[in-house]
C-alpha cells in the first residue's frame, strides 16, 4: 500500500452520519460499525447527542454491531454518550494506533472487510481503518456551518474545521480522491 493509500476513505459522504443507511451497509457488504465519537456522533465541546443521532443509532443498531471508538481524553465523557445510546465504547483509543480499534473489532467477531471504521478525519480515522483492513467511510461532521459569535464552541467548531480542511488538502495534494 502506498502511504497516501493509508489516508484515502473507501467512501466520501458529503454528509453527516445519518446518511448512512441500511441499504448503503448492504451495498457495501458491511455488517458492523465503528464509530468515531467527536464530530462525528457529536461536537467536540458537546455532551449531548441530537435526536437524529439518536434516532439514527436505534435504527442501526437494531440490525448491525456498534460500538464506539474515541480519541478523547475524557473517558466520562464518552461513557456519557455512549450510555445515553446504550453502546459498547472505548475512550484514549490513540487513533491512528491499531491496538484499540482492533480490539473492538475482534470483539464484533465480525471479518475486517465487513466492518465500517467511521469518522471525519483522514489522519485518524481512515489511517487506522485502512491500517486494519477495515472499510472506511469519511463523514461530515453533524454542525452545518461554524457560528459566528465569539465563544468556546465556536473557537472547538474553528479549530476541527480547520484541521479537517487541512487534512483533506493534503489528501488531494497527494492525488487522493475526496
């Protein structure tokens, strides 16, 4: 595999998770699901889950495995979310690392191929999927657009805006189809 391999998803959505389906797992012959948890599930300066995530996560769930797979620190946190949609979760995963996210997967005794590392960065999340064979799907984070009023969330919104451009950059700089 050539390294800018490593950082080009299996699949783009230009929208957030929800737009993941039934019928897209199907297609793509996948029976589980890895789920970053920051900007991907939620903001990264939030605690709450939407309703359309939650609404999401009960469709899913009640026809493929799920669990959670965080970066973050705070592993209350992620409890926190992960028990508010009654899922198994690993927090300080240490993604792009193998170590955890192969961890969850052989929990799911499901074959690397069919399980979906999900997320909205490149240089952690597809890095680690593509790292484990996995079939990688890059989202849109769930915040339509950054609000602009000075605050906390805002500089959070900013930053991961930011980051994930820059990452998306260097994936077409690097001739990667995004």
């Amino acid at each position: 595999m050539k390294p800018w391999q490593l950082i080009a998803p299996n699949l783009v959505l230009s929208a957030p998770i929800y737009a993941i389906t039934p019928q897209l797992m199907t297609d793509h012959g996948l029976s589980g699901l890895i789920l970053d948890v920051d900007n991907t599930l939620i903001g990264d300066d939030e605690a709450d889950v939407s309703e359309d995530i939650r609404l999401w996560v009960e469709l899913m769930r009640s026809k493929y495995p799920i669990w959670l797979a965080s970066n973050n620190f705070s592993d209350r946190r992620i409890q926190k979310v992960a028990e508010s949609l009654n899922l198994p979760y690993r927090s300080r995963a240490g993604k792009p690392s193998r170590r955890v996210v192969r961890q969850v997967f052989e929990a799911m005794e499901l074959p690397a191929a069919q399980v979906a590392m999900v997320g909205d960065r490149l240089f952690t999340d597809t890095i680690v999927g593509n790292r484990l064979g996995l079939f990688t799907i890059l989202v849109q984070p769930p915040f339509e657009e950054l609000i602009l009023k000075p605050s906390v969330a805002s500089i959070f919104k900013a930053r991961s805006s930011f980051l994930r451009n820059w990452e998306i950059w260097i994936a077409r700089k690097s001739g990667v189809k995004i």
